[in-house]
C-alpha cells in the first residue's frame, strides 16, 4: 500500500511538471528552469555578441553612417559561437519549456540570432510565429520590430513599411518604442527621406541613456541634417556627442563639422574657424588625421565657392593619407563632384571618379549611382576626344606641304616636351615616395640616418658649401683644371691611352663626323615620326569619309549624353545642331529632329517638328509626334483595316510602289490605331521588295524600337537575323 501511494505521488509530480500543463506548479517549474539553464545564458551571449561587433566595428565617418550597424553574416563570424549558444539555448527552452512566460523573449533571441548569422529566410519565419502565437504583448512588439529590421535588411522596404505601420498603432513599452524609432529611421534612412529619419531619430534619442551607441545616432543625425541643408539643427547634435562617452575619432569629425556648420552659420568671415583647423593640423594628437582636417577644409571652400582653395585643400589630403583608402575615396569622390558639378571639366571628372572606384567600397549607398555616372563621363570623354581629333587630322590633312611639314614638327615637339615633363614629374614622385619610406623608417627607429646622398637636406647643404669654396662649376671632366687639355691627358696616362686620342685637325675632324651622324640619326627619327602622323591624316577622299563618320557618331553621341544622363538640355539642343549643321545628310536626322522638337518651347509649331513630318513621316519619331494628337474611334479602325486591306491586296498583286505609297499613307494617317504595326510591317516587305535597303534595315530597326509587344516581333526579329547574315 505504501509502495503504491509513493508510485501515485510520483506519477502525479510528474505528470504535474509537464510542459503541457497549465498548473501553476508546472508552469514556476518551467519557468524556474528556462530562466536559469537556458534564457539567462543566451541573454549574455547576445549582449557579447553585439558588443564585440559594436566594438570592432569599422566607420568611415566622412559618409553618412547608417543609424543602426547594418547586418553583416561575414563580420558575424568573429562571434558565431555565441550565435551558435544562444540558438541551442533558446531552441531548448522552445523544445522543453512551451508553458514558460519567457518563451516569446527565447523566440525573439532565436530570431535575432538567425538574423546576424544572415539567414534572412528563417529569421522573418521566428518573428512571425512569435506575432501570430504569443500572448506576451512585449514579446509580440519586439518580433514585429524585428520583423520589421529583417525586412529592412533584405531590402524589402515596402513590406518592412507595411509593418511598421502595424506597430505604430500598438502601445509599445518604453524599450520598444526606442528600438521602434531607431528601426524606423533606419529605413527612411535607407530609403533616402532624410529629413523624416532625422525626425523619428531625435525621438528615440530621447529615450536612450548615456553611451556610445548614442553617440553614434547623434552624429549621424547631424550628417543627415547637414545633407539637407539644416546647419543649425545640426550643431546641437555634434554638440552632443562629446557628451556620450564617443570613440576619439567620432568625437574628432563630430567637432570638425561642427566648425565647417558654424562657418556657414555665420554668413561671413570664417578667418577663425581656418585657424582652428591650423591649430587641430599642428596638434600632434592628430597626426595620423591630417588627411581628415584637409579634407573638411576643402569642404567649407566649396561651401564658400572658393573652388581652387578647395582642390588644393582637396590635394593636401590625399598627400596626408596614410594609408586611408577609405577617405581617399571620398576625397577623389569630392575631386570629380566638383569638376563635374561646378566646374563642369568632364575630362578630370572621369578621372577622379575612377580614382574613386578604385577605392570605394562596393557596399557604399552611392555606389551604383557613381558608378553609371563614370561609365557615361568615359564614353563622354571618349567621343569628345574623337571629335577634337578628327577635327585637328581635317585641318591638317587640308593644308600646304609646307605649312604641314611645320605643323607635324611642332606637334612632334610638343608631344616631346610632355612626355619629358610627365618623366620629370614621375621621377619627382618616385623620389618623393622613396624619401617617404625612409621617412617611415626613421620615425620607428631613432638611430636610424639616411645615406647621405638620398638626404636633400645634406644634398642642398652640400652644394651651397661647394658653391662659396669653388663658385658656380659645370659638371664635366677635370672641373677643378683651368688647363682642360693637360687634365684629359694626365687621365690619359691613368688609363694608359696616351698617343691613342686624335688630336688637333683630326680631332676636329671626328667630332664633326660625330655630330654628323647625330644629327643624321635624329633626322631620320624624325622623319619617320612625320611619317607616321602623315599615314594617319584622312587625305584622301575615302580616308576623309571616314573621318567625317566618326565625328558624326560623336556628335550624335555627346548629344544624347547631355540629354539622357547629364540632363544638359541647352547643350544637348546646340549639340544636336552643331550636328546638323556640319552633317545635313546624317542617318540620325530623324531622331535628332525629333529631340529637338521635344525640346522646343512649342512642341506644336517649331520647325523641328515641321522638317521631321515632311521628311520623315512614316519614320517612328514621327508617329510619336502625331500619336499624342490623334482621337482613335471605331470609326478610324474601320477605315484603317479597310485601307490595310487594299494595300496588301497590291502588295498581293505584286503592285509595289502602289503598296508602298498607300502603307506609308495609311501608317501616317492611322497611326495609334490597333493595326499601326501591320502597316509598319507591310511597309517592310515593300522596302525589301522594290530593293531599298538602306530604308529597309532602318525600318527594321524603328519597327523592333517602336512595337517590343506587337504579335508581330518574331518576323521583324526572323527578317533582321537574315539581313545580319548577308
């Protein structure tokens, strides 16, 4: 009997304890045991994890930085074990302790685990079970922000806006509504709304304590309130970041910008900021920051408009790196916006922008932008180079042989003289880089001395003691013998050639032939230098066509290019006819008709429009100009496909130059009908058929341009792939 009642008292503890019990005994059992073996480890795990990325974390505080530290699954790795620790532990309490009260927060810790590891997919699956099965409110509000940050860094802005949207409306605990705020500006931060993320920031920042992290949301609401042109909303906040234990270099930036903020504040002299900026440039604190200094120097001057200071203090940073790629790359960045956007020099623009993405961090925001804008600056520069040149080969090619004979010599010259000056330049580096090195290297060792003659100091100091002993001496031979004759004798007898050497008349005599076969040598290579630039003169009639061609191409180029991606109109507008004026008869005419037309102040009555109707009506650009003014009725399909008919009746008939008038006809008059690609089409076949080739594959091509839906396609792509062959 008493071996029983122990057996019932078991089996009911027990049964009493399980995790599917709502008893108040098995759920303080289970709570009891998920707090202590498993939450309390994952919790640490989490907090260590998420310092040491925070720790370790590496800004470039010139960019904008983002307001919460973006999800990275490689940087994750330094901290996988604790990943690892917290998803075995939080997974056992999902496993063991269902009817715990912390079975939310465990999910919550499990999804966020999964989300640092970068599995996006199964994170978002966490926080929605959470949302959809819990009863801890708390639990639910911090899955949904979650959720909402998992969206986020998917790039998924418009689901991650649907739920914040949810959580708006809930009544969120104080720590949820801080990371809330923070999640929230993190996506009108991402999505480029800057003056909205600002906003929703400086409300969390309300709610935050006194740390580096909020440091860190203060300096980057000031860049953001910088970015839209907000200098005194700004200043408060950079203000603040000293005040929140900052790392030394956010501190350094944040009160840089505050100075370039103040400047323009002011409205007028900035003589004391600069000073400042001279102060922080001596201060050996910030030796390794010079770059830095220069850097926001050069952008108060652009603020100022002083554009050469700018370059200059642009310059002196790049000199000042060491070993910063980071902010070279937004000082090259800074270079080619400049010439780009105020100083409009293409060519160097180019240039800087591809210093820049050389350096840039492919993860940058601005990445994709800067990197459409140089490949369009490349092809710009291109053709503009084919157009100087073409024009320069033109003129020579029409000049007199003599005049010609010059003009090659000076450019040969010229040519000459920059490839001297560029070594010159080049060997200047060179030494300037190596005297670096040793720089370096006596910094790290205080006994270390340069070899005299790689010291310029020793150098200089040398050549001015030599100067006051022997005064200014030319670097030849026996320099200290007034007797030049008896010098080059006694080293004669040194190298025992004495007797050997001609002399007098002689002498003479073979320093002529010398200088002869010099001068014929340097003749001949300059001959052949005319020749080549000769054999690249378009002087003949073909060779001139094709000269003309390419410049053609360049111009229409340049035009579309100032039009479509720098959205210059007014020189896309004297582009295009500068194009026309010097090629009347170009293939492009149509087109660059129809552009200019686009961009008159009338688009109804400018004689752009009118030369296109008449010379090109049954061309695409002239259907695109009719089709806005067109009213399609039932009536004008009736009649469309009636005259379709007719004309394929003739086409059928093998009445061609008929067909061929009433198809251009009927596409002109029936254009924005249902049936306006058939008439293309049929127009086509007449080309083809009455032998106009040129018009043909024109057709062709506005047909596949003009109709990418019609049932039509595969013909025009299946006649195309046949002309292609021929």
């Amino acid at each position: 009997m008493q071996k029983l009642f122990i057996f019932i008292l078991l089996l009911a503890i027990t049964t009493g304890c399980s995790q599917f019990s709502q008893s108040p005994t098995s759920k303080a059992w289970h709570n009891l045991n998920a707090r202590f073996n498993s939450l309390i480890i994952a919790r640490e795990n989490m907090k260590e994890a998420e310092k040491a990325l925070f720790t370790t974390r590496e800004e470039n505080y010139s960019a904008l930085i983002p307001i919460l530290l973006p999800i990275d699954s490689v940087k994750s790795q330094v901290v996988a074990t604790n990943l690892k620790e917290v998803i075995e532990k939080t997974s056992m309490i999902a496993e063991r302790h269902s009817n715990s009260k912390y079975l939310a927060e465990a999910y919550v810790l499990l999804g966020r685990a999964r989300l640092m590891k970068g599995d996006f997919v199964n994170a978002i699956e966490v926080f929605k079970y959470v949302n959809s099965t819990t009863k801890d409110e708390t639990g639910r509000q911090s899955a949904l922000i979650w959720l909402m940050r998992a969206y986020i860094e998917q790039r998924d802005f418009v689901t991650a806006l649907k739920v914040s949207e949810v959580v708006r409306n809930l009544d969120l605990t104080n720590a949820n509504t801080r990371d809330y705020y923070l999640t929230k500006a993190y996506l009108h931060q991402y999505t480029g709304e800057l003056a909205t993320a600002a906003a929703i920031a400086e409300e969390a920042l309300k709610l935050m304590t006194k740390n580096e992290q909020t440091a860190r949301v203060h300096y980057a609401v000031g860049q953001m309130y910088d970015l839209i042109g907000q200098k005194a909303k700004a200043l408060p906040h950079y203000a603040a970041v000293a005040k929140n234990r900052p790392n030394y270099d956010m501190e350094f930036y944040a009160g840089m910008n505050a100075l370039l903020d103040e400047a323009v504040a002011r409205r007028g002299t900035t003589a004391g900021v600069q000073e400042n900026f001279k102060k922080m440039l001596v201060d050996r604190k910030n030796a390794d920051l010079k770059d830095k200094i220069y850097f926001t120097m050069g952008n108060l001057e652009v603020q100022k408009m002083n554009y050469p200071k700018a370059i200059e203090y642009y310059n002196a940073s790049i000199k000042n790196s060491k070993g910063n790629s980071a902010q070279n790359a937004y000082t090259y960045l800074e270079l080619a916006e400049l010439h780009y956007n105020q100083l409009l020099k293409y060519e160097l623009a180019s240039l800087y922008y591809d210093s820049t993405l050389t350096l840039l961090p492919k993860n940058t925001p601005d990445y994709e932008r800067i990197t459409r804008r140089a490949a369009s600056l490349t092809s710009f520069v291109t053709y503009q180079k084919v157009v100087a040149l073409e024009d320069s080969l033109q003129r020579l090619a029409a000049m007199s042989a003599a005049d010609l004979d010059k003009a090659l010599e000076r450019s040969i010259a010229q040519k000459e003289e920059e490839a001297r000056k560029a070594k010159e330049l080049a060997d200047q580096q060179s030494l300037k880089n190596a005297n670096a090195a040793v720089d370096r290297l006596s910094d790290r060792d205080q006994t270390f001395k340069r070899w005299m003659l790689y010291d310029p100091v020793a150098i200089n100091r040398n050549k001015s003691d030599f100067q006051q002993l022997w005064g200014p001496r030319v670097l030849e031979d026996n320099w200290r013998r007034r007797d030049k004759e008896a010098g080059a004798i006694s080293f004669g007898i040194e190298r025992s050639t004495v007797g050997n050497q001609p002399t007098g008349s002689a002498a003479t005599g073979a320093n002529q032939v010398l200088q002869q076969q010099t001068s014929d040598i340097a003749g001949k290579a300059l001959a052949a230098k005319k020749q080549e630039l000769y054999a690249g003169l378009p002087n003949t009639p073909e060779k001139l066509a094709a000269s003309k061609l390419k410049q053609e191409e360049a111009y229409y180029q340049l035009g579309k290019i100032y039009r479509f991606q720098f959205n210059e109109p007014d020189n896309a507008i004297t582009t295009f006819k500068t194009l026309l004026e010097k090629f009347p008869a170009t293939v492009h005419e149509a087109e660059v008709l129809y552009l200019l037309s686009l961009s008159a102040d009338n688009q109804e009555t400018n004689p752009y429009r009118s030369a296109l109707l008449s010379k090109y009506p049954a061309s695409t650009y002239a259907r695109q100009l009719i089709r806005g003014n067109v009213n399609i009725t039932e009536d004008t399909e009736s009649k469309a496909n009636l005259v379709y008919s007719q004309a394929f009746n003739l086409y059928s008939n093998e009445s061609y130059l008929s067909a061929l008038k009433m198809a251009e006809d009927g596409l002109i008059t029936y254009t924005g009908t249902s049936i306006e690609d058939k008439f293309a089409m049929l127009r086509i076949l007449l080309l083809a058929k009455t032998e106009q080739k040129e018009l043909y594959q024109q057709a062709l091509n506005e047909f596949i341009q003009g109709y990418p839906s019609s049932n039509l396609m595969p013909k025009a792509k299946e006649l195309m792939a046949v002309l292609s062959k021929k």
